[in-house]
C-alpha cells in the first residue's frame, strides 16, 4: 500500500504567510557566499525542488549595511519567491568588531558592545525586510554566543545579563526585540534555539525561555537539535505555547518525518542533508517516487568535510 505522505504537504498559515508545505530548508552554511552567483544557484535550486520554507545560512549582522546591501539581498528574496517559497534569513551574532568572532564567550563582551551587538540584530532585520525576506531568525542554538548566554555553565557574568535565569535569557530576548523592532509587525520571527544541554540547562528552564520568547513577538520556534528517541521529541514540549515548531534529526527519512508531524510533535519539519543530497526531496516525496530520492548515507566528507576546509559544500552521493 503506497505511503500517505500528505501530512508533510499540507499547507500552513502564520500570520498572513502562508507555507505551502512543511519541508523546511534548514540554516546550512554552504561556503557559497548567499548573494553570490553561486549562492543564489543553490537557493533557487533548492527552492524549486519543492520545500515548504527557506532558512537562508547563518549570516553574521555586522556584514549587513556593509557588504551585504538591500539590493544584493533582494535578488536572493527573489529567486527563492519565484518559486512560491517564503524565505527566512538566520542572522548570527557576529560583527566584523572585536571581541565578536564564532567563539565569543559571555565575559568577552562588554555592556557598550552589547549594544552595538542588539543595533546591528535591528539593522540586519530591517535590511531583510527592505529586501523582500519574509522574516529572520535569530541563532541562538548549537553552543554558539546567544546560547552561551542561556547557559549558567559558560556564562560566568555577575551583572544583568548573568547569574539568575531571567538575568541568562535576557539578551536573547533583547535580540528578538531588536529583530522584532528591524522587521517589522507584519513579517515573521522565529528563533533558534538547543532545549537542553547536559551539566548546564534542562527541558523546564529552555521551557520558561520559550514562553518568553513568544511573548516578545517570536512567531516560530526552531528547536535543535533532537534526541533519536523519537522524531521531534524534543521539540514537543515547545507547541503548548501556540506557535509552530520547527523539528529536526533525521527527517530525510520519511516515516520519520511524518511521525513528527502525525503524532503532532512538530508543526515543521527541518531535512537538512537530505536536501544536500537531493535538492528533489520534497517534489519527489510528494510524487511517490521514494526510490529515486538520492539518499545521504551520513558520511559527512563532502558537507562537512567541505565546510571545514573552506570548500563549497557537495555530497558524495551526486
């Protein structure tokens, strides 16, 4: 009996956007440059092969304004609604100042860089949406400095952005404000978050964060990454607060993917080297020809192994 696939392919509403499937193109840095020739070539791809929504690769907010204008950027919006996609750009706290580099730590900055930090988040925000972007999200997952914030094991401050948990969320939600204040009302926010980190934060504290997230205006949590207990597991908890929720880990798989959403673990589901692998996923899936989608088999040579030599990323499966 063939596979119903038609969970993954019902369309969502969020706040005027409309999402024509649940296939997420997740942030995934390429080395491609997003406003390259060659970047534009790999989002319009990916775009037409049929996914629900586009998160552009973690762009750090100092290089908007500067490098990256609202022209440039708009011929990126454009490729990716040419095909009736929305797009999303993933904004990284990261700016061409110093001490802001990929391994910031909490101690690192001080209150007037702070500052600086939560005016480039707006800056970045409202270029995205001068340039056509449906919305931004905001990294604060994977360890990475918004996270490091979150959690009392890196963050060692003792002035109003540490100690306390509401002291430890505080510049994450000032980022989404700031984000919320660049973007506009009408365009949407999401936010990037790890719901738990073993020896630092569990489930319940990430859950007092998100509520708060939500209350500041985010629009969609992306939760990463996930347990193998089940698909999206960790994502569940986050959908009480009346927002979809992005899931991930392993949802190339189709069972899988449909799991997350049947038993409403997941609004969204995120298939990340899946899609390196095929651009074609969601077209396919949804034609029923499973046994043509090129498959990733987990190697990590050619994306990751690209990705830390500086290289474009491939895959070892094209």
């Amino acid at each position: 009996m063939p596979l119903d696939v038609s969970p993954l392919f019902e369309p969502l509403h969020v706040k005027g956007h409309v999402f024509p499937n649940r296939v997420v193109m997740p942030p995934m840095a390429t080395n491609r440059g997003v406003a390259s020739p060659d970047g534009l070539d790999w989002y319009a791809e990916h775009a037409a092969g049929g996914v629900g929504l586009v998160i552009v690769e973690a762009v750090p907010v100092g290089r908007f304004g500067r490098d990256l204008s609202v022209e440039s950027l708009s011929r990126l919006a454009h490729v990716v609604h040419a095909h009736g996609v929305p797009v999303v750009m993933q904004l990284f706290p990261m700016t061409d100042r110093r001490p802001f580099d990929w391994d910031a730590k909490p101690a690192d900055l001080h209150p007037p860089q702070i500052r600086e930090l939560l005016l480039d988040f707006e800056t970045a925000s409202r270029i995205c949406a001068e340039a056509g972007f449906d919305g931004v999200e905001p990294h604060g997952a994977h360890g990475f400095l918004l996270n490091r914030f979150f959690s009392p094991k890196d963050n060692q401050r003792t002035d109003k952005f540490g100690g306390s948990p509401a002291n430890r969320m505080r510049l994450g939600l000032e980022v989404a404000k700031a984000a919320r204040r660049g973007v506009g009302e009408d365009r949407l926010l999401l936010y990037r978050h790890t719901p738990a980190q073993e020896g630092s934060y569990d489930l319940d504290e990430s859950l007092r964060f998100a509520e708060r997230l939500v209350k500041a205006g985010v629009d969609i949590l992306d939760i990463s990454p996930s347990s193998v207990k089940a698909p999206a597991d960790l994502a569940a908890p986050f959908r009480q607060f009346g927002v979809p929720v992005i899931g991930v880990g392993l949802l190339d798989e189709v069972e899988r993917a449909l799991d997350a959403l049947t038993q409403r673990r997941a609004d969204l589901v995120a298939v990340g080297r899946g899609l390196i692998a095929d651009p074609l996923w969601p077209r396919k899936v949804r034609e029923g020809r499973l046994s043509e989608i090129v498959k990733c088999v987990r190697c990590d040579e050619k994306c990751y192994g690209n990705l830390n030599k500086g290289l474009p990323i491939e895959c070892t499966q094209w």
